[in-house]
C-alpha cells in the first residue's frame, strides 16, 4: 500500500486534482459513491467485480476516445487501491505512455509507477519511451519521465537511461536538474558501481543556484559520507557555510516552514556534520559556531524548531566535545523533560542518554525528571528510561537499577521485551554485582520471573559462575557461595511451577554441592531430586539432570566408603528410567546402577568431587592408537593419506573422469569458454592397406568416448533414407510428454530455472526559552517532593564514584578456527601419440539439433571434406607431404582397400561398428567417412586383403559419381561395382 501513498499526494495537489477528476463520467461517479455507501465487504467486492467485468470490455474496444481510456486507467487504481487485482490492465497504462498527449502521458507514468515494480516483465516495454522522453522539449514531459526513471529503472536497465539522466543535470529548468539528482542517487542506491564514476556530479550539485537542487545533492551525499566520511572530509567548510547561510534566512521564503529557514535542509546537514566530525577535533572546531548559532535561534514552540535542537543535540554529542555546547545541549534536554508533551520528553530521554557517554554528570542535574519519566504511565517512556538507566549503571546504584527492571519484567507480558530486560538485567549483575549473594538472588529472580525466554546460556553461564566463583582465592568463600546457592534453591523448590531452564540449573547445583558441606544428607537430597523428576515428568531435559545428580550424589557417598540406602521412590524412578522411549534417559539409568555396585575407588576415579572446574585433556593426535596403526601397516594396510593430499588426488580423479561425469550433472556452468584455436588445414596422403603392427596406446576415457560417438554415427547411418533428416533417435524429447531415451543418445540439460505544527506566532526565541524556565523554577519552587521519591534519586545518582565494571568470570574458550586451505585442481593428462590425437580432432559425432541444453565447446578443426580426400587420391599432386609424429610408426591407409575390407567383414573391430551394404539409397561418402571414423577408432589389426584384388579406373568412376549427383539421382549399388570393382 505505500506505492499508493503517492498517488494520494498526487491526487491532493490542487492542479492534478482538478486535472484527474474534472469532468468525469456519471458512471464514475456513482462508481465511488456505491463503494463508499457499501455496508460491508463482500457488497464492496461484489460492486468491485462488476467493474471488473465491465472494464475488461470496455478496454477491448477499438478506438477509445482520450477521455474515455484516462477514466478506464484512474478506475483502475482505484480497483488496486481496494486490493483487488487489475493485471488485467497494465498493458493498457503502458500503452498510453506512448501517447503524444501530455495528460495522458502523465496518467501513464502515474499508473504504471504504481502497478508495476521494477523486475516487472512488463518494464522492458517502456524503456524505449523513457528514452524518448527524457530527450523531450517539453520539461513536464521530462520529469514525468525522471519520476518513472525513480520508480521503474532496474541494475539491468540502468546503462540505458543513464547517459541521458546525466545530460539533464545541465538543463534550464531546475525541477529537471533536482529530479535528474534524485534519478542518480536511486541509480546509486540500486547498483553503486554503474554511478561510481558519477559521485563528482553530486559535489557540484552543492554549488547550484536553485536550493532544492543543492537539497536533492544532500541526500546521496549523506549516503556516501555513511559508508567513508574520510573521503568526504573537505567538504566541512561547504557543508558549514550552507548551513550559516540558512540559518541566517538567506534562502527565498517559500522554504520556511512555521517560521522555521528550511528546516529539513538544516537536519539533513546536521546528519552530515556528525558523521564527519565524529573523532575529528580539527573538522569538528569548524562546526561549533553554526551548532551554537542554532541551539540559540531555533524555536522551541513548535514541533518543528524542536526537531532541529534534537537533530543538534545528536550531533554535538557525536563530534569532539565542547564543554560551552554540552552546556547549552543540558539547557535544551531540561525544557524538553520539563514539558508536558510526552514526545518533547521521550526525546529528552533519548538525548540525555547520548550526552551521558560524554559526561556522567548531565544526569545528575535531570534526577527528579528521570524519576518522574519511570513513574509515568506510557509504557514507551518506561522503556526509554529503563535505556537510559542502564547507560548510568554503576556499582553504587545497580542494586536500586536492577530491582527496578526486574519489578517492570514481571509486569509486563511481552515476551521479547521480557527476555531483552532479562539480559540487561544479568549483564549488570554480572558486572557490577557488589557481593556473591545479590548477585545469586538476583539471577534466581530472573529465571523464577522470565527462565522461558532466558537464553540457555545464562544458564550454563550461571553454572560455571558457581563452580569457579568470582575471582577469589578463599576456599571459604567458595564454599560459602555454593552453599548460599544450595540453600537458596532448595527454599524455591516450593514454587508450583518453575521454568526448565531454571530447574536444570537447581538439579545440577543440587547434585554437585548438596552434599558437600555435610548440612544435608544423600538421602534429604535424592529424594528432593526425586520429587523433581516426578513433578516435570513430562520434561525429559530436566529428567536428565535429575538422574545426574542423583548418580553424583550416590557417587561421592560409595567413594567415601559410606553405605547407599536407595530410597524406594529413587529405585522405582531408575525403573521406569529403564523402560524409557528416550536412549539418553535408559543410558543414563544403566550407567547408575553399574556405578553403585563398584568399587569406592574405582568410583572416586571415575567421579573426583568437585571436578567442574578441571579442564579435560584432548588428544586430537590420537597417539594411542600409534601402536595399533604400525601393526596394521606392517600387516599390509593403506596407510592413512592426508586430507589435503587426498582431496589433490580426488581432484585428479575427477579430472580424468570427466567426460564420464559430465553428462550427469546437472545445473548451470560459470566457467569460461575455451579460446577457439585456429583451424588447421588437413590433407590426406595416399594411403596403402598395410597395417603396422605398432598400435599406440590409448586411455580408456579417451577410447569410451570415441566408441561412443562412433556407435551413435552408426545407429543414425542404420536408417537408410536417400535424404537428409533429423538424427532423432535417442533424442530426449523437450516438449510434450516425456519419451523413452536410448543409451547412445547425448544428455540434455535442463535448467530451471508527524503531529501537525501549530502556526501561532511566536516571539523571540530566546525569551521564550528564558519564559520556559522561570515558569518551570517557579513551579518547582512550590512543589513539595516525596522523601520516597527524594532517596529513590539518592539512590540512583547520590553515587559519585566511577563505575567500576568487574570483569566477568566467564572464561571464553577460543575456538580453534579452522581455517580451509585453497584447494588448487591440478590436472595431467596422460601423453596421446600425435596421429590419434589428430583422428579426434577431425572426427565428430553429427550434432543433435534437438538439443538445446549445454554443448560441449570444441576446439579441433572440421571434418575433413571426403571429397577432397578422393580428389587427393586421385591426384597425388595435391597432397605431397604427411605429418609425421616423432617416435610413431606411421603406415599410409588405402582407402579403396579399408572400405572394400570393411564392406566384407560387416564390422571393424571392437568398435561394433557396421556399414550396411543392402538397400537401394546409399549415401557413398557418409560411408566413407564412417568407415574412417570406425578404423580410426577401433584398437584392433585389420587383415589385408590379397594383393591379387584388382580395381576398375577409379577416376571414371568418380566423374560418373559427380554427373550422376549433378543430375539429381543418388547413386546406386552398380556405381559402387564401378568404383570398387
């Protein structure tokens, strides 16, 4: 609904108002007086999905008149504004912002800057007119079309419209410059490297003669000094004189606002100064002047003029301080908790919480008012005031703070607020607790009040806190915080109902330290145990400690040689612990009855009294085991191979096996395309059918691979047609129903994819500041304060020494931080003779034109033309020379023999290729070409055929071959009896 919000400030200005609804139909009218006069939701959406209806009609009409078709798209958004969809009609809001019109243009870009967002589909269809427009005489033309740019142009879009957005910042008009302005920090906001070059223009905009083109400036400028102020550190002085110069109302008057010199330009500046003076004395004197200038200026009767000093008080608490400016910013936060109006004193609260980081003692003149903020009624205000009251904690007032927040925790019932009080509140126990005591009440009133929402690591904190104590070396004052903590527990036991964060921390304490100072016996203490885990049976976490601490508890009474008497209620407890569902409760019942029945001394091994706090030794060598591992090796076992060495080897692994894996995965691939590398002319020598016997060596990847391609060129030559079709076989289908996909067939991928200011007239500001505070003194003067209310404020500020945080006991373990090492994929391929690296090159399976998932990039030069190897073997002129591989055996190939042998045996090799010799259409050079592929790919001798076969003239037969085809007719079974004899 916030895209709506601007159509009603479009609607509320007088001209456009006049201009959407003026003369307007009776149907429209009565359109909107039916929905106001509805009584309830469904007659309004009744009424709704009529005018739907109707105006899915009326906008398939041809020829609709200007007015007709500005009605249709206003009731459209008055149709989305109820919260119906009107999809129907985006395309009609497009459409009219091709109009030459300009009333219709603007209702256009107004429509579809609220229909549309900027990844809409139908985004790309008015790019081109934003272009046009924004080229446009016409200056309303071009901002509605800067007010498009704002709301529609996406990180994709951006590059189209920017060279033009950047032109305009030079235009006459200054409404075109400041929305050119606005049009660049959106652009920023959505893609920072596509303006990165563009931040200087932003800079110059300050220097604009119109003021709401340099305030437009202000708004990215603020956005860039938040991320790196240090960049921007020059700009202090024009920042500053800005501001004087607003401040001293040298900007046209139609910038006031309730008397007030531009007050949002003056926030908006005040935001920039405290981000670069923050820490920065030099840039920081630069600004005490002006801050000054506008504390005493600014009026503090209207809401307006009071969010200037709010804005002025931050900043002054942000940059270096200056005692002369906190004075003047305490002045400013009493009138504000002097006030009545709540917001004038929640914002005194809040600014007095930022002054206290400067000075404690800001605080001190502001007691009674702070009391008086926790004391009040609106919820807000307490929670502002609980903020500030924990920013001034210290050790001489946490006792008074944290009672406080703990009385407020339990009367509320907010959950979230209540766990965040929760941790304040054992935050500051923890670090300003004045004794071992307070600090364990205190906890046990936290996880009584709020243990549901407490996070379970205050628990387990509030454990070791117990076991270690708070830093002292006293074993009395160890033993005399455990025991106040046994003591206190056992008291809270009769609470009805008590949270199972808490009840696991009493178990644990319970069987730790219930026995430890003799005051209370084993069995006082099991059967007390024994109660919880009866009362929360449901609980299985708090079933889990009780069985603990009962097995600890029995444990130190069979280690100092004591006699177990096991109550009944304990024996039937570890029985049904026996039959549990849970394996964790049924462990830890065996593990109690096996422990019973040891040895004391065993058992004091197994459980030392007291040894929460003893650390445990890790052996992440396990060199225990070292033993074991020799003889195994001896034995003949692998030995154990590094993870970084093992992940080199899995990625060698994977290197080799990568055509396998290839067509199994699935997703998208981001890696670059190889570079294409040129072309390389082969030429054929005659060849001979004498085979050499030195066949080279080929990997087996690299040999299932050819195999494959090659079985594939088989099966489609098995088909016999005379024409040139489609290879479908084993083709997955991509359409329709899923099909069946044979083996042979290449994988295809798929992818998925503010109160209103009062107007008075007031006087002088400084006089009514002076008026504020007499009135307030005065009436301070007559008011008698409560002696409650009086040692309520002794409490809180009467302390003048520093806060004296103690350091928390909590030990942080440091985590080993594993960090990965960079795993580097080298590859090495196992060295190819030369000859069949070249047979891969030139042979290539037919591509599958159906397959419009990934393809596999290749790299090696085309097929060599058949032809050109006939026209070589007929003329032996024209390839001269072979490429000859160093240290392989190369023998020439007659290809006359290879295709007669071939045709003979049926088949070539392992390779389980065969060419066909019957039918009537046969293709003579697609077998030509197969049969090469298949002797090139098969690692088996063929046999030569006697030297007695005898051929007709090779030559006339390829020239009847070529008139033949010249004259249409594909040749038959007797040509290749000519051909071969």
């Amino acid at each position: 609904m916030k895209q709506f919000k601007s159509l009603g400030r479009e609607f509320a200005m007088g001209s456009q108002s006049k201009e959407l609804f003026h003369n307007h139909s009776k149907e429209f009218q009565l359109l909107i007086k039916s929905i106001g006069d509805s009584k309830s939701k469904s007659e309004e959406d009744r009424i709704v999905f009529n005018q739907i209806q109707t105006l899915k009609t009326q906008l398939t009409e041809p020829n609709i008149s200007n007015r007709n078709i500005k009605e249709y798209i206003i009731t459209l958004l008055y149709i989305e504004m109820l919260g119906h969809d009107a999809s129907f009609g985006y395309i009609h809001a497009v459409n009219i912002t091709h109009r030459d019109n300009l009333k219709l243009k603007r209702i256009g870009y107004l429509a579809v800057t609220l229909f549309l967002h900027d990844n809409h589909d139908l985004i790309i269809l008015i790019v081109n007119t934003i272009q046009k427009d924004l080229k446009s005489d016409s200056y309303v033309v071009v901002c509605a079309a800067l007010n498009a740019v704002c709301r529609l142009i996406n990180e994709d879009t951006i590059p189209a419209v920017l060279p033009q957005v950047v032109e305009l910042l030079g235009h006459s008009k200054e409404a075109v410059r400041k929305k050119a302005v606005m049009a660049l920090h959106r652009f920023f906001q959505k893609s920072p490297s596509s303006v990165s070059h563009l931040v200087a223009n932003f800079r110059k905009r300050l220097c604009d003669n119109d003021p709401g083109v340099m305030g437009a400036a202000l708004c990215p400028l603020f956005d860039l000094v938040t991320v790196d102020a240090n960049s921007y550190k020059d700009l202090v002085v024009t920042f500053v004189n800005i501001l004087k110069q607003v401040v001293e109302r040298r900007l046209p008057k139609n910038y006031d606002y309730h008397q007030m010199p531009a007050p949002f330009i003056q926030v908006k500046l005040l935001k920039i100064l405290a981000l670069l003076g923050s820490g920065d004395k030099k840039a920081s004197e630069n600004m005490y002047t002006v801050l000054a200038d506008i504390i005493r200026k600014s009026d503090s009767s209207t809401n307006i003029g009071n969010a200037v000093l709010y804005e002025c008080i931050r900043c002054v608490a942000s940059i270096y301080p200056n005692p002369m400016l906190l004075e003047a910013a305490a002045d400013v936060i009493a009138n504000f908790l002097k006030s009545d109006n709540h917001n004038l004193k929640y914002m005194g609260i809040d600014a007095l919480g930022r002054l206290i980081k400067l000075s404690l003692n800001i605080a001190e003149q502001h007691q009674l008012a702070v009391i008086d903020c926790l004391e009040d009624p609106d919820d807000t205000m307490k929670r502002k005031t609980f903020e500030l009251l924990y920013k001034m904690t210290k050790s001489s007032n946490v006792e008074v703070i944290v009672d406080r927040m703990i009385d407020y925790m339990i009367s509320i019932s907010d959950d979230h607020y209540k766990a965040y009080i929760a941790s304040r509140c054992v935050e500051l126990a923890e670090q300003f607790a004045p004794s071992n005591h307070w600090f364990i009440q205190t906890i046990n009133k936290v996880f009584e009040h709020a243990g549901d929402v407490v996070n379970i690591k205050v628990a387990h904190n509030l454990m070791r806190l117990i076991a270690e104590g708070f830093g002292e070396e006293d074993d009395a004052k160890y033993s005399q915080l455990r025991s106040s903590a046994v003591e206190s527990y056992l008291r809270i036991l009769g609470e009805p109902k008590l949270p199972s964060v808490f009840l696991q921390v009493i178990c644990w304490v319970l069987g730790e330290y219930g026995t430890a100072d003799g005051k209370y016996s084993a069995s006082y203490m099991s059967g007390k145990l024994c109660d919880i885990a009866e009362a929360y049976s449901n609980d299985e976490n708090v079933k889990a400690y009780a069985i603990s601490a009962l097995m600890k508890i029995y444990a130190f009474e069979v280690a100092a040689g004591r006699k177990v008497d096991m109550l009944p209620e304990c024996q039937s407890l570890i029985e049904e612990l026996l039959a549990s569902h849970s394996t964790d409760l049924q462990q830890r019942a065996h593990e109690l009855q096996a422990l019973i029945g040891l040895d004391a001394q065993i058992v004091e091994t197994i459980m030392p009294r007291d040894a929460s706090c003893i650390g445990i030794e890790v052996d992440k060598d396990l060199s225990f085991l070292n033993g074991y591992v020799q003889q195994s090796i001896e034995k003949g076992a692998q030995p154990y191979i590094p993870e970084d060495v093992r992940t080199g080897m899995e990625n060698m692994s994977s290197f080799r096996s990568q055509d396998q894996q290839e067509p199994l995965q699935h997703g998208l691939r981001f890696e670059a395309y190889e570079i294409p590398k040129p072309p390389m002319q082969s030429k054929v020598a005659p060849v001979s059918f004498a085979f050499s016997t030195d066949i080279a060596s080929v990997p087996k990847a690299l040999y299932s691979r050819e195999t494959h391609h090659v079985s594939s060129m088989g099966s489609a030559s098995e088909a016999g047609s005379s024409e040139l079709k489609l290879q479908l076989d084993g083709v997955q289908k991509k359409w329709g129903k899923p099909t069946y996909t044979s083996s042979t067939s290449s994988t295809s991928y798929s992818t998925s994819q503010t109160p209103t200011n009062g107007t008075a007239k007031v006087d002088d500001p400084t006089a009514v500041n002076s008026k504020v505070r007499d009135s307030y003194d005065s009436r301070k003067a007559h008011v008698e304060i409560s002696p409650e209310k009086q040692k309520l404020a002794a409490s809180l500020f009467g302390g003048s020494t520093k806060p004296e945080k103690r350091s928390s006991t909590s030990h942080k373990v440091p985590k080993a931080s594993a960090s990965a090492a960079d795993r580097s994929q080298g590859s090495k391929t196992a060295g190819v003779p030369d000859e069949l690296a070249m047979e891969r090159k030139i042979h290539h399976p037919p591509p599958d034109l159906l397959d419009l998932g990934e393809s596999t990039v290749s790299t090696g030069p085309p097929p060599v033309d058949p032809f050109q190897q006939l026209e070589e073997l007929l003329d032996p002129s024209i390839s001269s020379t072979t490429n000859h591989n160093t240290g392989a055996v190369t023998n020439t190939l007659d290809i006359m023999t290879l295709y007669a042998e071939t045709t003979a045996s049926g088949h070539s090799g392992s390779g389980g290729y065969s060419i066909p010799v019957s039918g009537d259409n046969l293709d003579l050079l697609y077998e030509l070409s197969n049969a090469a592929i298949g002797v090139a790919s098969a690692e088996t001798i063929a046999t030569p055929l006697p030297q007695s076969v005898k051929f007709s003239n090779a030559k006339d037969s390829v020239q009847k071959d070529a008139f033949v085809r010249q004259m249409g007719v594909n040749p038959s079974r007797n040509l290749f009896r000519d051909l071969l004899g």
